[in-house]
C-alpha cells in the first residue's frame, strides 16, 4: 500500500515535484489493527480509499481475525463509487461516503476544471422540484442507497439542515442518472500520483 514517506514534511516531494511515497505491506499492517483491537485499543477496526482488490486482499488473507467493518472512500453523485458499493455490501462492510457535498475546492488540492456538484444543474433542478437544497437531494441520494454519509459543518444554518436529511423526502434515483457516472473526483488534483 503506498503511503506517504515518513519525515518532517506533509507531502515530501522528490527533486521533480511528484510527492514520494513509502510502501506498506497490507496485511502486516492488517494484524497490527486486529492487536489493537484484541488489546482493546478499539471497538471496530476498518479502511480507506480501498478499492475492492485491496479489500480481497485483507479478506483473503489467511488467519484473518476480523474483516474491515467499513471503507471511507470519496462518494457523491459524480464519483457514485457504484461498484465498489455493491462489493462492499456483498461482504457487509460499510461504505462511508466523504466529500458527499464535493470539496471545498482547495487550489492544488483539487482541479479547479472539474464542475461543482452542487451548482450541477439536474442537482439543482431535482431539489428544486423537491423543495429541497442541492446539498440534502446529494445527501438523501447516498443515504437511499446504504451509504453512510460523513458531513461536517460549523455554520449553524448548514448543521440544522444537514439534520433535515432524515426527514426529507425521497429522491427519484433515476433523475439523478444524468449527471453520475461522471467519474470526477473532487479531492485530489490530478497531479498526485
């Protein structure tokens, strides 16, 4: 598994600019979590950013003590992570949903040609019909489909209709096929590896 090379820098980047990055093995790092949980360090124990090779991987391997509860990967309608939703549901591990909203466009985080989710017209023309925000029709989309969703907020106004998602309506999942598939993701540049 690549991770970041560990050193005093965020993001170490070699001398032409690609960020350097150190290899992991999975499953020792796998048994490492399921001691954590065996001394009671944690209740659950699950991933991120994996697609479904590397979940097969841990599954798979042997003498596997507790298999990941659930895997947080970025998901929202453009990037509706449908695949690996179903493989995620046929082992019963989680998919948790972050960025469900898009990002917050960060320069040289995100590419800034991507589109907003949130301003996507069939988004917006959808909540319109419902009555809803863009944000609880993206939000109420994951949730119909089994998604947990993570969403944060300190702007009092977002927090309570963030809440409102659970009491909102359904969405007609169908309306929302014009605009998925989209593949883009909105959190990492395209200049990361």
């Amino acid at each position: 598994l690549p991770l970041f090379q560990p050193g005093e820098e965020l993001l170490p980047k070699d001398e032409n600019g690609k960020i350097i990055l150190d290899s992991v093995d999975l499953c020792r790092t796998w048994e490492a979590l399921e001691k954590c949980k065996d001394a009671g360090l944690t209740k659950s124990i699950g991933v991120s950013n994996f697609n479904h090779k590397q979940l097969e991987k841990i599954l798979n391997k042997p003498g596997l003590k507790y298999k990941p509860v659930c895997n947080q990967v970025e998901c929202h309608p453009y990037l509706n992570q449908s695949k690996l939703l179903d493989f995620c549901k046929s082992r019963d591990i989680v998919l948790v949903a972050y960025s469900a909203l898009g990002s917050q466009r960060i320069k040289g985080w995100v590419n800034q040609n991507h589109p907003v989710l949130l301003e996507d017209p069939v988004l917006c023309a959808i909540a319109k019909k419902n009555k809803q925000t863009p944000a609880l029709v993206a939000l109420r989309y994951q949730i119909q489909r089994g998604v947990v969703v993570l969403i944060k907020s300190f702007n009092k106004k977002w927090i309570k209709e963030n809440i409102q998602v659970m009491m909102s309506g359904a969405v007609d999942r169908g309306l929302l096929r014009n605009i998925l598939h989209e593949g883009h993701s909105l959190s990492i540049s395209q200049d990361f590896p």
